[in-house]
C-alpha cells in the first residue's frame, strides 16, 4: 500500500508518481482541504442527490485522510492505472477508488479558474515587455487543438463514426488549448469527438477570438487556414500554405520558421499536459460520458500545470528595446 510519509523519502519517486515534489504537494492539500470542508459545508444533497437528513459530514468517514484521496487522484492522473490497480495500491475496492478520484478531481475542478475565460473586464492584461512577444507584440493567446484516442465505442457504426479521425486513424476525443506567449493556460475548451470537429471549427464554436480585446491578436497553425476571413478585424498570426502549383516562396518559408519558433510554446504546454499518462494514452471509459469526464480530466491538469510553469516558464522571450 502507497504510504504518503514512505513516499516522501524519495523525492524523486515522489514527482514522478504525481508531478509536484513534496513542498508543493502540501501547499496543493491545504487549498483542496479547505475547498473540500467549504463544499461539505455548502452541499445541501447527499451522495447519491437526494436531500441531505443530516449535518455534514455525519456520514461514515472516508477509509483515508485527505491527503492519501489526494495523492490517489494524482498518481491517477500522473500514471493512469487502471481502478482496480489503483484500489490495491491504496488497500480499496477499485469502485471505491474510482469514487474517490471523481470526487477529488470534482474539487480540483473548482480551483482558479483559466485567466482568459473571466469576463473581459476581469480579465488579465497582458502588457508587459516580459509577456508580449518581441516580434509579434499584439499576440495574446497561442491556440492549438489537442487530439487524444479512445477506445472505439462498441455500440453502432453511427455511434462511431464522430470519434473516428481519418488523420490519426483512430477514434479520439479533442480540445482546443490557448495559451500565453509565456506558456501558462490561458483557456481550455470542452472535449469534442476528434473525427466530427475540425480544429478550426471547435475555434469557430468558441468564438475564443471574438472575446479577444481591443488590439489583440492569436496566434495559430496552418490547419487554421482562413479563420481570418471570420474575424477580418483581428491581427491572427499563422503560417503561409503551399497551394497547389503555388510552392512557398524563400521570404515565405523564413515567415514561417520566425512563426515556428515562437508558436513552439503552446507544444511545450501540450508537453507538460502529456507528462500526465491520463493525457498521453488511450483515454478509457464510458464513451456516452466521455466528452464531459474528459474535459475535466484536461481543466485539472491544465491547473496543475500551470502551477508549476508559474515558478519554472516555459519560454522566455527577448525583452523589446
């Protein structure tokens, strides 16, 4: 059975079961502890959603204190096991683990929210020479889908055929992730079956440029070829595409390398989300749920994540003369 205080002798073991070192892990319990005792507090239906007869917390107790339904949550996220493994690394019935983690992430879920998703008046500004990119000062968010597989759903040919991708060759599930010019998550869309929606079309479903604020712009690849005719009055960065009969020009492809270059920091946010095996493997589950389940599985990860890049960027540009 994992042991929180046999885990912290090795630190190094420790960030890999769960992506933070022990410091962190502890400053992260102490804000899940008290969101936790403020949503008992606050719940006015028991578990299965009927009234609640008594007090709060009057119920029989969890088999484990806070911290280890934490940590289980955690080393799920950060190496996927299957329930039944994860019951028996933690001395449970692989149900009761499965309950645990939803309920942790549940809470996790309601931790700060993505910057760029307040209201525009709430919203961070981005205004600093540190922020702005040096060659591209009007970029606000770097956006980019991300596309996981799933398990092919075994109901009927109709049920499958939005998850199937033609370009992975796989049926997957997809989100779209903006980011700041200095790495950190700036919104995280809700999952969609990967074969029905394009990229550009999840993009166009968001309408995430059109909350943009004066004078601000994106940044996106080429599979968003021709979202600026939709938002004509936005500086949107994005590479040249060759047409047919038309190859790049040599000014062209040097564009593109300079866009390459500072595009690269929304692939290394997708990097850091896919050190969590959740992200990284064949997504399992129940697909009539999957879309939602999934994309609270992305919103905690992208938390966590961005906790960390907050104390080790990304990338860091020039700063502008």
């Amino acid at each position: 059975m994992f042991e929180y205080e046999s885990l912290t002798r090795y630190p190094s073991a420790f960030r890999s079961l769960t992506g933070m070192n022990p410091d962190e892990f502890e400053r992260l319990l102490a804000e899940f502890s008290a969101a936790s005792q403020q949503r008992c507090q606050n719940s006015r239906t028991s578990k299965d959603g009927q009234p609640r007869q008594r007090a709060a917390g009057a119920g029989h107790p969890f088999a484990h204190d806070q911290r280890h339904r934490l940590l289980m949550a955690l080393i799920w996220l950060r190496i996927y096991p299957t329930y039944e493994l994860l019951g028996f690394f933690f001395g449970l019935h692989k149900r009761n683990a499965q309950l645990n983690v939803r309920a942790v992430l549940e809470i996790l879920d309601t931790f700060d929210d993505f910057p760029f998703d307040r209201p525009g008046r709430d919203r961070d500004k981005v205004g600093t020479l540190e922020q702005v990119m040096t060659a591209f000062p009007a970029v606000r968010l770097v956006i980019d889908g991300k596309e996981q597989r799933v398990q092919r759903p075994q109901a009927s040919y109709e049920a499958q055929k939005p998850y199937y991708s033609g370009k992975k060759k796989a049926h997957t599930i997809k989100c779209q992730i903006a980011v700041r010019p200095d790495g950190v998550i700036e919104s995280v869309s809700v999952s969609v079956p990967g074969g029905a929606t394009h990229d550009i079309t999840l993009l166009r479903e968001t309408d995430l440029l059109g909350r943009l604020g004066a004078g601000e712009g994106a940044m996106v690849d080429k599979g968003y070829d021709g979202i600026h005719k939709d938002y004509p009055e936005i500086p949107i960065i994005l590479p040249f595409k060759a047409r047919r009969n038309r190859p790049l020009t040599e000014e062209e492809k040097a564009h593109n390398k300079v866009v390459a270059g500072y595009r690269i920091v929304v692939e290394h946010a997708m990097a850091q989300l896919n050190r969590f095996t959740v992200l990284r493997q064949v997504y399992r589950g129940w697909h009539t749920r999957h879309a939602k389940a999934h994309s609270q599985v992305v919103r905690v990860v992208a938390r966590l994540v961005n906790r960390r890049t907050k104390v080790c960027p990304l990338k860091t540009y020039a700063v502008a003369a």
